[in-house]
C-alpha cells in the first residue's frame, strides 16, 4: 500500500497497513536539499525537489505545495517583502486595502496569470508526473479570516469585526471566489486534497467565529468538495474555542495545534472526524527525545482513536532531529488501520 492509497483508504474508513504520517515540511524540507528558503517559495522545482527527498527519506505519505501565505495577496499586488532564508512577510503598514473603499476596485488575480499562484500550480502540475500515483497530493489555499487579514492587516481586520461588518462580508466574499478559482486550477493540475490555512481564525473568540468566519469557511470547503478534493483544514493556534464549529464543517481532515488538546477535539467533533496533530512542535518534536515523541503521539493516538493521522500541531521546525520526525513514521508503522 502506497502513501496515496494509505490516506485516501484511511480518510474513507477503510482498513490500512499502518496509520497515514502527515506532517508539514516547509523550511525543513528546504534544509533536505541544502537551498535557501527563498529559493523555496519562488522556484516551483526547487519547492517539488525538496518535498520528494523530505517524503522519500522519512516514508511521508504525501507532499505539499505549501510554502507560505503570500501567494494570492501578493497577485493581487500586497505588498510583500522577501528574505533570503526565512519565510516572506506581509509589510502591515502599507496593507493593500488599507482603506476600505479599495476593495470595490479590486479585481480577483487569474491564478494562471504568471504571478506566484501560478508556481504552486506548476508546483502541483510536477508533482503529479513525478509521484501522482505513489504519494497523496495536497494544494493549499488560504481561508478567509487569514486572507483577510492578509489584504487588510491582521490588527485592522480585527477592529473591522466590530466598526464595519458590511465590509468584513464583503471582503470575504471576494476571498471565497478567489480562493475556489484557485483551488479549482490546483486541482486541475492535479492535487487530490486542498489544505485551508486559517490561522487568523484563532484569534476571533467565538462569538465573532459563528457569526462572520465559520460560514465563509464552510462555503470555501463546500466548494472545494464539490469540485471532487478532499479539504483538509489548518487553523494554527487554540482553536479551543471553534471545535465543535470545526466539526461541523465537513473537512476530512481537521488539523489540531498544540494549544487544543485531542480528547476535546474528539469530545467535541464526534467520532467519525479524522484527526491530525497535535505534538508540539517545539518543546516535543524538536526539544524532546525519540521516546518523548513516541509517547505523545501515543498519547494523541489514544485521545483521537482510529479516525486519526500522525503528525505535529504545525510546521515541523528547523533543527529537529532526524530520529524524532522518523520516531513518528515508527510508530504510525507499528499501528494498523
């Protein structure tokens, strides 16, 4: 059994020969290969080159053409500053829609206009001719609390729930309709799953979470659905808070951070959602000894059940050891679906 077959067979409640490893590899992916990051988030091959070695030396079930945030903000002309060997940065103080009224004008980026969402297509078009039919193949959009606040900046889209609301849906439907075209060209060169980062959604508190994030999310991942992926959903941070909002959304994946512990995302999403985390990334993955990983992926695996895949609460860091990332892999193997 293949990596891809393993998590689609897994995600489809069918028995499998060992639990699917997950992990996200971004900068330590780079680090594989010897290349500086931002060779990583501009070079499509660079990006595919550095996720086959990654998956090839740890047995990964699949690869990802995530890199960072800053793909569609950037097509549809934010401001974004690169750096040599860190991941690129939004410049807060210059936002693309610092004022409100640019947002009537702004026009949706055709994802294959040459611009930077144009290299995650290829990225994913690559992938599929190298590994199409042996690993699982992930696309990676950004939901609409995070690309928000991309296009905004965070601290003003967070005062924004509160002064203007008409314009925080407005905006989101803007996101929404970008992000399904571009999931649409991802999937047209070939990924079977769409990531959805939403990390900005942590920081809402519940309350502004039910009423102006989770019906734009659930929007995005039925669209998603609806065009044959799977949604694999990634809100970094305590997601305490949206738990059960989570479940309800359909995703068949729900990514867990650290902050947010297993059993309450169980308790509070039913027993059918598959899980995937939660390790700290830091204190655990990258700090901690061989039988420290060991023992909290145990620990997750107990708290979530079979529904459940093994990997961190979020990117796997620089500087983790080799023998922690691959203390998971032992143990997914040592468990059957």
């Amino acid at each position: 059994m293949n990596g891809r077959e393993r998590i689609l067979a897994h995600l489809a409640g069918a028995p499998v020969d060992r639990l699917p490893i997950m992990p996200i590899t971004m900068q330590y992916a780079a680090d594989q290969i010897g290349v500086k990051y931002i060779d990583y988030v501009t070079d499509h091959r660079v990006l595919v080159e550095a996720q086959l070695r990654t998956a090839e030396i740890f047995d990964i079930d699949y690869v990802s053409v995530i890199s960072d945030p800053a793909r569609e903000a950037a097509d549809c002309g934010a401001k974004v500053e690169f750096f040599d060997d860190q991941p690129p940065a939004f410049i807060e103080d210059h936002a693309l829609l610092a004022e409100r009224t640019s947002l009537a004008s702004l026009k949706i980026p055709d994802p294959l206009g040459g611009g930077r969402m144009l290299d995650r297509i290829q990225a994913a078009a690559l992938f599929k001719e190298k590994v199409g039919k042996d690993k699982l193949i992930e696309g990676w959009i950004e939901g609409p609390c995070a690309e928000g606040s991309d296009l905004r900046g965070i601290n003003t889209l967070m005062l924004d729930f509160f002064d203007d609301p008409v314009f925080i849906r407005d905006l989101f439907e803007f996101v929404i309709e970008m992000e399904l075209r571009f999931a649409r060209a991802q999937i047209d060169a070939g990924v079977d799953i769409i990531g959805i980062g939403d990390a900005a959604a942590s920081l809402v508190g519940p309350q502004i979470y039910e009423e102006f994030v989770w019906p734009y999310e659930k929007r995005l991942i039925d669209g998603v659905k609806a065009m044959g992926a799977k949604v694999r959903l990634h809100i970094c941070g305590n997601t305490r808070f949206a738990l059960e909002g989570m479940g309800r959304l359909g995703c068949d994946i729900v990514d867990l951070d650290f902050p947010s512990p297993v059993h309450e995302g169980r308790a509070k999403m039913g027993p059918d959602q598959v899980l995937l985390g939660n390790l700290n990334p830091v204190t655990i993955l990258m700090d901690g000894t061989v039988q420290d990983v060991l023992d909290k992926v145990a620990q997750c695996h107990n708290e979530a059940g079979p529904r459940f895949i093994v990997g961190a609460g979020c990117e796997v860091p620089r500087g983790t050891p080799p023998e922690n990332l691959k203390a998971m892999l032992e143990y997914a193997k040592g468990v059957k679906g």
